[in-house]
C-alpha cells in the first residue's frame, strides 16, 4: 500500500508539472448552450484540481460522519444494556414484596446467641457488613485521629 501510494503520489506530480509548463497558456473554449466560456488549460486544471478536493474532503466528512453515528449506536446499545443488567439487579435485591431489602442486625446464627440482637446499627453505607459494632461494645477515643481509642 505505501509502494501505491508513493507511485500515485509521484504520477500527481508530474500530471501537476505538465499542466504548468505545457501549454498552460493555450486557449480553450466550453460552449454551454447559451454560454461560452474562453479560458487557458492551466485553469481548467486548477478547476479540476479544486473540484477533486472538495470532493475528497466531502468524502471524507461522510466517513467520519458514519464512524460517529456508528460509535454512538454502539455505546446507546452498550448503555441500554448496562441499563438492563442494573434494573434486573435491582429487582433481584427487592425480592418478591418489591420493597428494598434492609438491614436488621446479626441473626441468632451469626452471633452463636439464641436471640437475634436487632438493636446494633447497620453498617455505613459502602461498609463491609463485618465493620458493624457488635451489641456489648462501646467506642471512644480522643477524636485526635491517633489511633488511641479503645474498643
């Protein structure tokens, strides 16, 4: 491809050559119906040239136009279905009342007691369930952030 490239590049270049050098101020007339247009060839070239690269860069204006379009079908079709995934997830944590779940505090199987102790707060949000104070310890300290409170 670079081998092509370089040859059409090279053949552009002696095409632009020959339309400067050769001829460049020999009459040329276009008869267009009602119209006659007198002009040299070396502006008939630099139409053509000019007419190619209004094409080339509509050309590629279309291309990045569909690139895009394609781009955000991908990330519409990728969201709706991220979309999903988190609304079947959601369902799935309301259970069957269709009311959030909530936090009651250690059962009597995760504390070893016969009685589930549904008195200790709930873990902060983002906290792991295991950070929860247990029911018959208390917290203090300096509020120095040392490190030095008691648990």
């Amino acid at each position: 491809m670079l081998a092509l490239g370089i040859i059409l590049v090279l053949v552009a270049a002696a095409v632009i050559l020959a339309a400067v050098f050769g001829g460049a101020t020999e009459p040329v007339v276009f008869e267009l119906g009602a119209f006659e247009v007198r002009t040299n060839t070396f502006t008939v070239f630099i139409t053509g040239a000019l007419t190619v690269l209004v094409l080339v860069g509509g050309l590629a204006l279309i291309r990045s136009g569909v690139r895009r379009a394609g781009r955000r079908r991908q990330e519409k079709k990728e969201l709706n279905r991220l979309a999903g995934k988190l609304e079947q997830r959601e369902s799935v944590d309301r259970g069957p009342t269709g009311s959030a779940t909530t936090w009651t505090g250690p059962t009597a199987a995760s504390t070893g007691s016969s009685t589930a102790d549904t008195s200790s707060t709930p873990p902060a949000t983002g906290a792991p369930a295991d950070t929860a104070p247990q029911s018959g310890t208390t917290e203090t300290g300096t509020g120095t952030g040392t490190g030095t409170g008691t648990r």
